[in-house]
C-alpha cells in the first residue's frame, strides 16, 4: 500500500501497522507514587500519553508499557519529572510496519 493508500484511515487503522515486542521489565517508572497520589490532582499523564500507558486507579497509577509508543512525551510531559522513561532493551519495544 503507498502512502496515499493510507490517506483517510482512522487511528485504529494505523496503529494496525504497529506490533509490540515487550520485554518483562518496564522501561518506564513512576519514581515517587506518593507524589501522583498527594502532588498531581490532574493526573496529567494519564491525558498526554498518546498510547494511554497511564492509568490512575483509586490511589496508585498503573503503568502499561507494553503498548508503549516510545514518544518520549511522558519523560518530557510529568510536570513533576517523576517519570523515568528508558528505550526497552535490544529487540524489545515499538515494531513499525510500513504500509
């Protein structure tokens, strides 16, 4: 399929084109649980992420890196910097599959 056969697709249809590799560990860490639960009333990450990783559920946030896009947004995005965000290891991860 060219690009312009991709023209018009929902984003269902493209994340059609992504498989995921992932590893048992995760690549990403919340470092602080305690400042999610008493500094963070927005819960910020759990709108930015476009992969929806984050989930805030009663008083803990729950990571779900294996369907991680590896954007990078929440290393940038916790105003908190309580996110450490690493690529997965060799050969784990985000497999992009051109049309």
């Amino acid at each position: 399929m060219t690009s312009a056969g991709n023209k018009g697709q929902s984003i269902e249809e493209k994340q059609y084109l992504l498989r995921f590799n992932a590893d048992t560990k995760s690549h990403l860490t919340v470092m602080d649980a305690d400042v999610c639960l008493t500094s963070c009333p927005d819960k910020i990450c759990t709108i930015f992420c476009p992969a929806e990783v984050y989930k805030w559920e009663d008083i803990r946030m729950h990571v779900g890196y294996e369907g991680c896009h590896e954007c990078g947004s929440c290393r940038i995005g916790c105003p908190h910097q309580n996110i450490k965000w690493e690529y997965p290891k060799g050969g784990h991860g985000i497999v992009f599959r051109l049309g």
